[in-house]
C-alpha cells in the first residue's frame, strides 16, 4: 500500500467501522474516521496517532447529502484525495413487521442505504478525475438471507447489494472498483448485549462454530482496496463462517 493512500470510513466510532480505520492506519494509509459520536471518533484517532497512523474525525450524519458531500471534501483538502471509501455506518432497529413503526422503517433505510448512497455520491467525482478508487460497502448476511424481525435492515443491507452491482457497472470504465462485504454474526458492542442463551443458539447454527471478528471484516476490506483485488468488482463477498452459502 502507497503512503500517500487515504481512506475515508464511516461508522468509525466502533466495531467492525473502527477495527477497518486502524488497520489501514497500521499499513500507512491516512483516514479520514466518520461517525454522529465524535468523542468516540476522538478516542480512535488518539490511538491510530499514538500508533503513529495519520487520522482526522468528522462528526458526520450519513443520511445528509450536502453533509456528506462536505465531509467528503473537508477529507480530500486534508489528506489530498480520497482513494478508498468504506460505507459502514448502519444501525437497527428490530421489530417483527406488523408492530414496525414507519419512523423505523425510515430511519433504517435513510441510514443503511440512503447513507450509502450518498457517499457513493460524494466521492465519485474525486475518484473518476483520478481513474481509480475503491468503493467497499458494508451489507449483511440479512440482506443475503433475511431475518425474521429485520424487515428494514435485511432491505436496506440488499438494496446495497443492488447498489453496489449498479455502481461498479457505471464506474468500471474511470477504473473503480465497487465492491459489497456482507458479514455474518460479528463480535461486536450489538453482539455483546446478547445473552448467552442466544449467542449459543447462533453458534449452533454456524459452521465454523464461532462468532466472526471485526478484525476479520477489516481484513477482507483491506484485500479489496489492494493491488491484488484489481479486477475484483460487483461482488459481494459472504464472511459469514458457512451461515449462509
């Protein structure tokens, strides 16, 4: 990976977005670290410079268009470009669908997917002036299989699926890359508040026979952004321990 490589990472603040912004830290890429938390943010670029990695926090609303287009600029004059962008920001909001509020529905789709959109939007322009870029969005095993109780996260993580194919069709020409990561059950904070009862139920039904890690995730996002993954777009990439094949 070149030094001179930037990177911009929403959903920052924590789990697998903070595991995917210190990794490209540690192998010399500048990043540019998202997310509506921005003491979180603070605490994680704090630990990549003590590191000796370049990072920069922006408080970022993800759903906001001109907010992240301006973020996305703020990005490029800091670090010069925007070579790599990695839409994680999501949230859930779980229900089963005849007791899911619209606000809920709304909320989950502006986020996951408008959100994704959006940044899409923001850096596009950066990345065909260039001819290259590497665009990873973030979906999920829900998307892939669904999820009773997810009607709006198992949408809105397919409808980045669609996205992506679309994307990486439209922008392959300029030498861009599009690509989806759709983890599985990941060990995270939304993890955690599991109780141990579930998460046994989980294991039992994974193939592997264990919860992934954010590492893991961050690892494949940092396979798609380099030399190696050059003729790798359109894809979805499953990191799911055989949960679904």
């Amino acid at each position: 990976m070149s030094e001179t490589q930037s990177a911009f990472v929403t959903g920052a603040s924590r789990g697998i977005g903070r595991a995917i912004a210190k990794l490209f830290a540690s192998n010399g890429i500048r990043v540019t670290c998202a997310s509506r938390t921005i003491e979180a943010l603070d605490e994680v670029v704090s630990e990549i410079r003590e590191s000796g990695g370049e990072a920069h926090a922006i408080r970022l609303d993800v759903s906001d268009m001109s907010d992240f287009a301006s973020a996305v600029a703020e990005s490029a004059d800091k670090f010069g470009s925007v070579d790599f962008l990695v839409n994680n920001a999501g949230i859930v909001k779980d229900n089963l669908l005849l007791r899911m509020k619209e606000n809920d529905w709304d909320t989950v789709i502006d986020i996951n997917l408008k959100g994704c959109f959006n940044g899409i939007k923001a850096v596009t322009p950066i990345m065909m002036k260039k001819r290259s870029g590497r665009i990873i969005n973030i979906s999920s095993v829900s998307g892939m299989m669904g999820n009773a109780g997810q009607a709006n996260y198992s949408a809105a993580k397919a409808g980045m699926i669609g996205l992506t194919k679309t994307t990486a069709r439209e922008l392959a020409s300029r030498s861009i890359t599009v690509n989806a990561i759709a983890p599985g059950y990941i060990a995270t904070d939304m993890t955690s508040d599991l109780n141990d009862q579930v998460k046994e139920d989980l294991i039992n039904h994974i193939p592997l026979g264990r919860i992934g890690t954010a590492d893991e995730i961050a690892e494949t996002v940092l396979f798609l952004c380099s030399a190696a993954a050059g003729y790798i777009t359109g894809q979805t990439i499953a990191v799911n321990g055989g949960l679904y094949m």
